[in-house]
C-alpha cells in the first residue's frame, strides 16, 4: 500500500505534475461518500425532468467555474459585503442558470457525507451527468477538488471568451488555461444542446461588422428564421434561439454538421470553419459522432484539471453559495 503510494507519487512528481494535479484521483471519495455519484445522477435526473434545458445550463456552469482561476465553484458564491460575485459579472448574470439544482443536490450530498464533498467536484459530476443525460457520452473523472474562498468578478470579463472575438483570441484565451485548438474545437460541440439570447448573435442579422449586410457565413433559410426571431429592435435581445436548431436538447454530432453548412449560430461556433487546422476537425466530428464522444470525454477531463486546489488548499464548503465561517482554534 506505501510502497504503491510512493511508486504514483513518484510518478506525478516526474511526470505529470506540471500538466495534471496529481491528487485527483477516481476513488477519491469511495471510502467517504460512496453514494455520490447516484445522488448526483438521481438530482440532475430529476431536474431535467423538470426542465429540459438546464442540462445545457449545468454543462456551461462547469465551463465558467473552470474557466475563471480554475474550477473551484467560486462561480457559485454569493455576493457579499466584501466579495463581488462572478455571477453577476457580464456573461454570467441573466445568462449562467442551474444554481438551484447545484444547491439542492449539495444538501442531499451533506446529509449523506457531511463537509466531505466540494462543490466544485459535484459541478464536474453534474456536467458529466449532464451530457450522458442528454444521450452524450460517459467518462471517467478524477476527483479532490477543493472550493475556493475567493471570487472575481474582473476575471470574468478577463478570462472567459465571448462569441465576439475572432479565433485568435478565442485560441488564446484556451490556450491560456493549458487547453489546446483540440480541445476548444471539441469543447464547442457542447453548443449541440441548449440556448443563446438573440443578442448573442444578432450583429451577424443585420450589420456584420459595419457592413450594412448579414454575416455572409450564415445560412440564408436559418437568417430568416432569426432575423424573424429576433428583429433589429432591443427588445428581442433576450429572446432564445437554439444552438442546434436541428436537436437542441440530444447531445450528438448535429452540431458540427450544422457548422459545415454555414448553420452556427455565434460568431465563435461558424469561426470554426474560417480556419483550415479547425475547419478539418470539424469535419472529421460531422462524420463520426464516436469520434466526438470520445474526444469530448478527454477535453472535458482536461478543462476539469483548469487550476484546481487540491490537498490542504481552499476549503470543503458547507454550502455552495458561502465560505465557510472561520472558525477560532
Ligand atoms: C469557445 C468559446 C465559447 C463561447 C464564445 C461561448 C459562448 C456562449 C454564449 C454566448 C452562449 C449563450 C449565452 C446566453 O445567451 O445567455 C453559450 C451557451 C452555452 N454554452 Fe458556450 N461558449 C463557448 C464555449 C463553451 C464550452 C467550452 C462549453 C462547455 C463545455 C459551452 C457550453 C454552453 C452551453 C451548454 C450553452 C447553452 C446554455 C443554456 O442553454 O443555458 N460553451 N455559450
Ligand atoms: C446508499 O444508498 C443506498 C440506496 O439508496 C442506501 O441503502 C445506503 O444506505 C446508502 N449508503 C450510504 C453509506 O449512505
Ligand atoms: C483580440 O486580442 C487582441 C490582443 O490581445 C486585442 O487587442 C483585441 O482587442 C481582441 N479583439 C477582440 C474583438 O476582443
Ligand atoms: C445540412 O446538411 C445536411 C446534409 O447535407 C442536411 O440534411 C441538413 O438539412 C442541412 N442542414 C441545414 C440547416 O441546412
Ligand atoms: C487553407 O485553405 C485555403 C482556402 O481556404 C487554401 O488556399 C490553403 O492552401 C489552405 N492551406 C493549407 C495549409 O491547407
């Protein structure tokens, strides 16, 4: 039992501590919270029954915790007093949904192991559950995740890619978190399920970059769905149009079919096919959805290990939305 220990030790401090935090580990919670992961299942289960979206708004909660210094549920954190939440940044408020079903499945996970589980650990598993709810695939998660005790808002704008900016910066931004052009064109196949506000995307429906036209990458039959969806007034910004308009609630391929037909809807999701190194791995994913599931598994594992704590770092929170009190020794 030592001896293996020190052998994986070893190991991760050779090999793989700069790429991964090697106190992940797949049976983290075994021994002390054996029923987590069918608490998870059965909570987002239950919530998706309710509403078919958030499936969608669960995934993309993990996508802006890790995205922002790394995935340490500090997206979850309430504002107070001393501490300007990320939920109320731009990108994130009336946007991010799916806090409730978090904190409902946090009290059944601290009745069952009390201050045992991170909150950043069940929003991994929400996601995972997520995706094979809606028909996607399954993989394998290490897990010992630690919560944070800090939140910032400036980071938000900073850090997490908006459908405006060009590949470049999009790239950049992936590549600034250790994820490669691999993962971020994977990772857009999660815009095969859920929702955009029309403001999101309606600079492409009437005057793309100035020019006084549609954005020519469009399809002209989906323009007119959303130019009718979406009129060039203010008051339709909030209105919904599907990200895959095809399937907008299975998790498959369709999205990156849709892509090679000019039938992304953000800027960010048709920019994939502006660029040869991309537009081929568009492609290849278009034809062979096992080679998407497959693929997707592996980059969410990757955006999973973004900067996490681990150890005696940040703390196990009670409740998602709070830091733990101090308490005095
Ligand atoms: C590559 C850069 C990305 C950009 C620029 C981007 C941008 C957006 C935007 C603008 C929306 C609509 C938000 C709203 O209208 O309120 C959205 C929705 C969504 N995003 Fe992304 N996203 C990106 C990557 C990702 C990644 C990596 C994931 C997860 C792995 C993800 C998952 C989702 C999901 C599932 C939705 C639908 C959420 C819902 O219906 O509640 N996105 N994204
Ligand atoms: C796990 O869940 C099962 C079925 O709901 C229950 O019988 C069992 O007592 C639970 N075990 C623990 C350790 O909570
Ligand atoms: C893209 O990144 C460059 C360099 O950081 C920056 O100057 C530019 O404003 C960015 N473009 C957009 C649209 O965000
Ligand atoms: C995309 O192409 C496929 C096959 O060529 C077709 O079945 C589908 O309807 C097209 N989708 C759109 C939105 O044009
Ligand atoms: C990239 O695509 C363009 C056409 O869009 C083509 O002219 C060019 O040769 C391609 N470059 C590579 C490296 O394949």
């Amino acid at each position: 039992m030592e001896h293996k220990f020190c052998v994986v030790t070893l190991f991760c401090l050779l090999f793989l501590s700069p790429l991964v935090s090697c106190q992940l580990d797949y049976r983290f919670y075994d021994a002390t919270c054996p029923n987590l992961t069918r608490i998870v299942q059965s909570g987002v289960w239950s919530a998706i029954a309710k509403d078919s979206r958030i499936a969608a708004s669960l995934l993309r909660l993990h996508f802006h915790d890790c995205f922002v210094n790394g995935c340490d549920a500090s997206l979850l954190l309430d504002d107070t007093g001393s501490l300007n939440g990320e939920k109320n940044a731009p990108g994130n408020k009336n946007s991010v949904r799916g806090f409730e079903v978090i904190d409902t499945i946090k009290s059944t996970v601290e009745e069952a192991c009390p201050s045992t589980v991170s909150c950043t650990d069940i929003i991994t598993l929400v996601s995972r559950a997520a995706v094979y709810f809606s028909g996607g695939p399954y993989w394998p998660v290490p897990l010992g995740r630690r919560d944070s005790t800090t939140a910032s808002q400036n980071a938000v704008n900073e850090q997490l890619p908006s459908p405006f900016e060009p590949l470049e910066n999009i790239t950049a931004k992936f590549t600034a978190k250790g994820l490669d052009i691999k993962d971020l064109v994977v990772l857009s196949g999660a815009h095969t399920i859920g929702f955009a506000q029309c403001f999101t995307f309606k600079t492409r429906l009437f005057n793309f970059g100035e020019s006084g036209k549609p954005d020519p990458t469009l399809d002209a039959s989906l323009l007119q769905n959303l130019q009718s969806l979406c009129p060039n007034q203010a008051d339709s910004d909030t209105q919904l149009a599907p990200l895959d308009p095809v399937t907008s609630t299975k998790f498959d391929n369709i999205y990156f079919k849709n892509l090679v037909n000019n039938s992304g809807l953000l800027q960010s999701d048709q920019v994939l096919m502006g660029n040869n190194r991309t537009a081929s791995m568009v492609f290849g994913y278009s034809k062979l959805p096992f080679l998407f599931y497959r693929d997707f598994g592996a980059s969410m594992v990757n955006m999973a290990n973004i900067g996490v704590l681990t150890g005696s770092n940040g703390e196990i929170r009670k409740n998602c939305r709070v830091v733990n009190k101090k308490t005095t020794a």
